[in-house]
C-alpha cells in the first residue's frame, strides 16, 4: 500500500508546532510497519539545502492556477535518519522563508491561503501519474487537496487529520472543504474527537463533524512520541542524562535544574520548586492564565517561574510585564520569560522542571505534557482533549477542571504540597516509565488505510 502525507511542516526539515513533530514522526513508524509511505511538503527557503541529498533528477509540474501557467520543480531527498522519501515542491513565487503568515515567516509569496492552494493544486497535478493509494492530509493547509483529487477524478482515497480546530481557515480552502470532501476525517486524541461534535469546541463544524461521526467516519488516535527526539536516556542537549536504577531520576532532576537555574539566573536556592511554560503563546494556550495565577501564587508560595514561547503581542506583553514585575534586578530572578523558538533551552527546560504547566483552553493533543512526563516533570494540566485522555489526576499529573485562574492557582497550590512530600519522588518514578511510542496510534492509522483502501 503507498501512503502520501500531505503537509505544511516536518521535522526536522522544518517546524513550527506540534504538527511538525507529528509529520516528521509517524511515516517513519508506518515504513517501519511495512507500508510504502512517502512526503510532500512546500520546499520553504529556511530548508537548509546544503543538509540534504537530494536524488539527481527533479520533475517538472505544469499547471494552470487563477487564469496563470505555472511551472513547479519537484525534489525529490529522504527523512534524515529514516527511508521515507519527502518530495518538496518548489512553488516558485509562491515561496516563502517558512509555512505561515502568523509566525513572522513570510517575505512575500502572498497570503497563506493562497500560497497553500496553489500547493495543494501543484500535489494534485503531481499525483496524476503516480500511484498512491492514499493522501493523508494534515489540516487546514492541505485540506483542499481532499477536493482537487475528487474533482479530477484520481483513483486515490483521501485521509483528512485535523490537529486544530481553532484554526480552520476560510470555507473554501480550510478544514471546512476538507471535512466535506476527505473519505475519513481522523483527529489527534479520542477526548477531542467528542469535543469538536459540541458547539463549545466545534467553531461552527459541529454538526458536519456529527454526521461524519455517525457515518464512522470521525476517529480520534492519540498522537505519541518520537522517542528517538526526546529521549532522556540519550539526549545530547542537556547537563546529565537519566540512567535507569534507584536514585537516577532524582540526581537526573537536580543537575538539570540546577543547570537551568545557573543558565537563567534563578539563583542557587534549589528547594524553590521550578515551574515551566513551554509552548505557542495564545488564547489557547491560556498564557493569561499563567500570568494572573502566578501573581496571585507569589504572593505566598516559593518557586521559580521559566516561560518559553513566542506568540501574539498581546500574551507576550502580558508577560513582559511579569516578568519585569517580579524581578528587582538586584536579587536573583524568580520569573523569566524566553521569547524565543529555542529548542536546546525546550530540552534542558523539560529535564530541569518540577511540574510543567498547561493551562489551555482547548488542547487537541498536546505533546509537551508527554514529553514533560518522559523527562520527570510533572504535568499540571487543564482537564481537555488529548490532556484528558493522556494525563491522570493524583497518579500521572495534577488536572483541573476549568481553564481560568483560580483552577490553575488551585492546582499550583497542590503542587508545593505534593513538593514537599515523598510522594513527589514516587510520582516523578511513574511518569518516566510511561510509553509513549507512536506503534500503538501507527497500527490504527494502518488499519483505517487498510479498510480505505479495500472499500
Ligand atoms: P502545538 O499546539 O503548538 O502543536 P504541542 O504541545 O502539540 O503544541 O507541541 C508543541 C511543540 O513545539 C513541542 O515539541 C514543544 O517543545 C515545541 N515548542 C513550542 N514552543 C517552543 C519554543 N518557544 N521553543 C522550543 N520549542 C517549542
């Protein structure tokens, strides 16, 4: 069976979020599982071409695009590290640095909705001659091609994973035409797949999302991990690496911590517990959140807060100013924010964490809260979607039902608790054993190809 997935960003050629570590991902389990999997992703001009091999001959796509003739050039190299061929498409005028307009990753190439159209015409003029069984599309900027590959007529069934909601663009050219016209609409975690079907979490798609659920034809699979990317165990990025055996994972935390301490300039009072914030700031993420809750936990609580994101202006303006707030400039620091994509700092962060903190409105999956609980750092976490169905209250994490301040101060408040107890060791033993390898989620994919395919 040959498998194209069809998406915006791919690690480690190029990533943004959460997407991108999924792409990079799970075509590698899905070879290792047999099938014939390939990629196409815009070939961005921040793909450092120097890293790649690429095969010796490109082909040419010509197509005609809003009344234009346009000529595309295809490359074809492999997933480093793994057999999987990634097919970049080269879109001429349409190129930009990186994938989206929100991120600062443009320098001219035209609106996203209109650079990923003309993507999404350039794959399915591609696909004409080529014989996949299946096109698994990723989201709102590949979903159109869930309709190009219906109107022209190819023998190829279509796979539609939706990771947000939150973000389904315009009518014509977002998830709403991909939900229309994909043979099955998959999402990132079971919990989420319930949510979308409710006008709260459903942005309007709740009813088409309900009648596809009836069809069977709405699964939500888990997102796992890379183990390889983010493996403690053998992670080059930090301080000490985790051994397996009694007492590692508590010398692992502490030199990881102190590591980070040093590096921000925290101090050298490692008994404050360390909370840390690592992702996109938006209304999502609830990054107001994390700002209201920390003033109101400072007041009386001990602990360091460490944000690393970058996002819109206004949550990072909200945390510019608490930062500022809390720091006195003469004393150590108690609060820093990195307003950076700093994926080295993301790694000694994790490994360095008490508790990670997740505040989100909405969370379709989420990876950081696994990933967190792979490096010892105890998820703190809203009760919603793939945090729902991947974190455990009181025995793999501390959950909260609602995502406003006094729920995340609740929750802040059991965490020193649970700090100063020997529990706290207990906990952190549990969640570093927990698995969260791609096999499981891979072999669903592969068995919903499967019925694809033979229908
Ligand atoms: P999203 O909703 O953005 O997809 P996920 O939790 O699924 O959220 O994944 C976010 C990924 O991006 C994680 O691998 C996380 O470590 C990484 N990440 C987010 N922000 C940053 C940052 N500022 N620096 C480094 N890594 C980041």
């Amino acid at each position: 069976m040959k498998v194209l997935h069809v998406a915006a960003e791919c690690v480690p050629l190029v990533k943004v979020g959460g997407l991108g570590d999924v792409v990079g991902a799970l075509p590698k389990i899905l070879l290792g599982l047999g099938v014939d999997v390939s990629l196409a992703i815009p070939f961005y001009k921040m793909i450092d071409r120097t890293k790649l091999n690429f095969l010796p001959k490109t082909e040419l796509v010509k197509l005609v695009f809003d009344h234009e003739s346009f000529e595309v050039i295809v490359w074809q190299t492999t997933l480093p590290g793994a057999m999987v061929a990634v097919f970049l498409f080269e879109t001429g005028r349409f190129l930009t640095q990186g994938p989206y307009d929100s991120v600062g990753a443009v320098d001219g190439g035209g609106h996203e909705d209109i650079r990923f159209s003309f993507f999404c015409a350039a794959v399915a003029t591609w696909l004409k001659d080529k014989a996949f069984d299946v096109i698994h599309c990723h989201d709102k900027h590949t979903s159109l091609l869930c309709k190009e590959v219906k109107s022209k007529k190819l023998r190829v069934k279509s796979v539609l994973t939706i990771h947000n909601l939150g973000n389904k663009g315009s009518d014509e050219t977002g998830l709403p035409v991909g939900i229309e016209f994909a043979d099955e609409i998959t999402t990132v975690s079971p919990q989420y797949a319930q949510e979308i079907q409710t006008p709260e979490f459903g942005y309007g798609l709740e009813g088409a999302l309900r009648q596809k659920a009836r069809q069977g034809k709405l699964v939500g699979i888990l997102n796992g991990l890379d183990e390889d990317f983010w493996n403690p165990i053998k992670d080059g990025q930090f301080s000490l690496n985790l051994k397996l055996g009694d007492g590692e994972i508590e010398k692992f935390k502490t030199v990881n911590k102190d590591n980070v301490f040093e590096k921000l300039g925290l101090g050298r009072d490692m008994s404050e517990p360390l909370f840390v914030f690592i992702g996109r700031l938006t209304l999502q993420k609830g990054s107001d959140i994390l700002v209201s809750a920390w003033q109101e936990y400072a007041k009386t609580q001990k602990g360091k807060l460490v944000v690393l994101g970058v996002g819109e202006e206004e949550y990072v303006n909200g945390l510019r100013r608490l930062e500022s707030q809390e720091n006195d400039g003469k004393t150590e620091k108690k609060v820093v924010f990195w307003e950076k994509f700093d994926e080295q700092l993301a790694h000694e962060l994790y490994a360095g964490a008490d508790f990670f903190l997740m505040p989100s409105r909405f969370e379709p999956c989420g990876l950081t809260q696994m990933i967190a609980m792979r490096y010892g750092a105890i998820p703190t976490v809203r009760d919603v979607g793939g945090l729902h169905d991947s974190v455990s209250d009181a025995q793999t994490g501390l959950v909260f039902a609602k995502s406003e301040t006094e729920d995340l101060l609740l929750a802040m408040n059991r965490a020193i608790g649970l700090y100063q107890t020997e529990e706290f060791e207990n906990f952190r033993k549990r969640i570093v054993k927990l698995d969260w390898a791609w096999e499981k989620s891979a072999k669903e994919y592969l068995s919903l190809y499967s019925n694809l395919y033979s229908s």
